[in-house]
C-alpha cells in the first residue's frame, strides 16, 4: 500500500509536467522535487495536494494544448 500509494504520486507528479507543457517544480505540494519527510508524511495521510499555481498551470498548458490542436484542425479543413 505504501509503495502503490507513493508510485501514484510519482505518476500525478510526472502527468502534471506534460499537462503543464514546461519544465518546472513548486516549492511545496505535489509538484515540489524533491520531496522530503514532510512531504511523505502528508503523502501518506493523502494531505499532498497540488498549489493554486499549479492548478492554474495546469489550465493554462491544456488550453495552450487545445488552442495548437484547433489551430492544426482549422488547416487541415481549409487546405481541402
């Protein structure tokens, strides 16, 4: 349980990146490198959570996703 719990954080932590669409870390939460005992702890008790800023980066990397994605798409169609 405790190594299932700790990989699925790795992976959250690992998704959020490419999520994000740039290479950085917080200073605190999920997306802190690395973690220390603090940080465990809080992992273990489910209380690591992602900060403000790396929700809001989140949003902004996916919406940056979307917006080459429409841009690819609106091409396409006018090159037929």
């Amino acid at each position: 349980m405790v190594r299932a719990r700790f990989l699925a954080y790795v992976i959250v932590h690992e998704i959020a990146h490419v999520l994000q669409g740039i290479v950085r870390h917080s200073d605190r939460g999920i997306m802190k490198a690395p973690w220390d005992r603090h940080d465990l702890k809080e992992m273990f008790s489910m209380k690591l959570k992602f900060t403000t800023n790396d929700v809001l980066l989140i949003h902004l990397g996916m919406d940056a996703f979307r917006s080459r994605r429409n841009q690819r798409n609106g091409l396409a169609s006018e090159a037929r």
